[in-house]
C-alpha cells in the first residue's frame, strides 16, 4: 500500500490539472461520472493515504489500497482496471484498481488534517494527547493507526522505531515520555526522507531495518514477525530495540 510520501508525489504529477476543466469522465467507479464533466478541478488535497479531488461543490477521494496505481496523460493498462479517469483538454488522470468515491464538501471540512504526518497543519502535541489516551496500545499499532499518524505505512513504521531503538511490542503506557517524543519526531522526519529518497529512486538504498536481515549497528540477525493487532511485518533487533 504506498505510504504518505508516494501519495503526496502523486499529487505533485497531477497538480497541473489544477484548474482545468474536465472535458470527460469514465471508468467503472460505482457513481455517475457524467456528474463531473464540465466542473472545474479546484484544487487537489491529500490526507495521509487518502488523495482529493475538490470540484466547486463535491470532492471524490481516491484510495490506492494495496495495489492500485494511476497514470497522467496516457492510458497504458487494462480497461477492466479502470476505476475513473479524468480528461481535460490537455491530458488526463488514470487511477487503476482503487477505491473511488464520491464525497460532500462537508465530510472535507471533518477530517482532522493535523493528523497527517506530512501536512503543515501537523500537530505534534494534538498527537501526544492522542498516544497517551491508549496505554495498552502497541508502539507498531500506534504507528499504523491512521487517525494518529495519518500516512505512515509498514515502512515508515519499522524504520522509525529502528532509529529510535523501541521495540515493536512495546506498550505506549510504558514507553517513557523521552521516547514518545522520538516516536513522533521521527515518524515526521522519516516520512520526508522517505519523500526525497523516493523522489531520487534511491529509497530501498537506505533502508536499515524494513525486509532487512541483519542489524546495522551490532550484526544480530533481525527478528521478522507478525506484531500488533493489525498483524504486519515488523524487522526488529532485539539488542538494539528496547521492550517497554
């Protein structure tokens, strides 16, 4: 499933659309896409892994989920992939096997955008309140929980808590406030690294820990296993990754 980072670079190949009216609509998303032609794209919002398409008066939200994909300006993949497509009079927008939906204005103006790890509205202390209201909450479940940490992903989540040398398992209640603050400093400053790694096409060169087998810093083999509620692979050391 891309994380946050691919998500805001999507919308940074399809911003040029910004502004332009659509000419013609289609795919097999299950709403009427004649609704949309002729509206102009106002703007374009992402939310963690969650991308916006804001008309005057309606919104369709995309979700690329675990294998969906999109392409500007040409349609290389199946029809039967389709969910939506947007064209305008230069150009277009091709989303392949996601989920689409059509949204109010009103459910935009609901969203908590200081959750999303990579906005400008990020509020770390909002987020503090959050972690210390679940004690018995895993740090990797934490981390995945989306109404925390809008965008992180698997990776996001195994390479901060390398950085930080907290243990998956660890249980926020028992994870000392020094270390909670790491958590949610980090969980920023790696989703931007991952942002221009990714940008670069170097991101994999710089994983330490995600789908890694040894650890960098003692030469342990890492554990792989399933952690948290949520049952996702975590790459850990237990030498250097301390259990609260």
């Amino acid at each position: 499933m891309p994380e946050g980072p691919s998500i805001v670079l999507m919308k940074e190949d399809l911003q040029k659309f910004a502004g332009k009216k659509v000419v013609e609509a289609g795919g097999d998303a299950k709403f009427d896409k004649d609704i949309l032609e002729g509206k102009v794209l106002k703007e374009i919002r992402t939310f963690g892994k969650q991308t916006y398409l804001v008309f005057d008066d309606i919104a369709v939200r995309i979700h690329l989920l675990m294998f969906g994909s999109y392409e500007v300006d040409e349609q290389t993949k199946p029809h039967q992939q389709l969910r939506l497509s947007l064209i305008f009079k230069e150009g277009g927008m091709y989303f392949y096997t996601c989920h689409v939906k059509l949204v109010d204005l009103e459910f935009l103006s609901q969203i908590d955008w200081e959750a999303d790890v990579m906005s400008d509205a990020w509020n770390p202390e909002k987020t503090e309140e959050k972690l210390k209201l679940n004690p018995e909450m895993m740090v990797c479940d934490a981390l995945m929980n989306q109404d925390i940490f809008s965008g992180v992903g698997n990776i996001i989540k195994n390479e901060v808590l390398f950085r930080i040398g907290v243990h998956p398992e660890s249980l926020l209640g028992n994870t000392p406030p020094k270390k909670i603050k790491e958590l949610i400093e980090e969980a920023r400053n790696y989703s931007f690294d991952f942002l221009k790694w990714k940008r670069e096409n170097v991101l994999k060169k710089h994983w330490l820990a995600h789908t890694k087998k040894v650890c960098p810093i003692c030469g342990e083999n890492f554990i792989k296993k399933q952690t948290g509620k949520g049952k996702r692979r975590s790459f850990y050391c237990i030498k250097d990754q301390k259990l609260y």
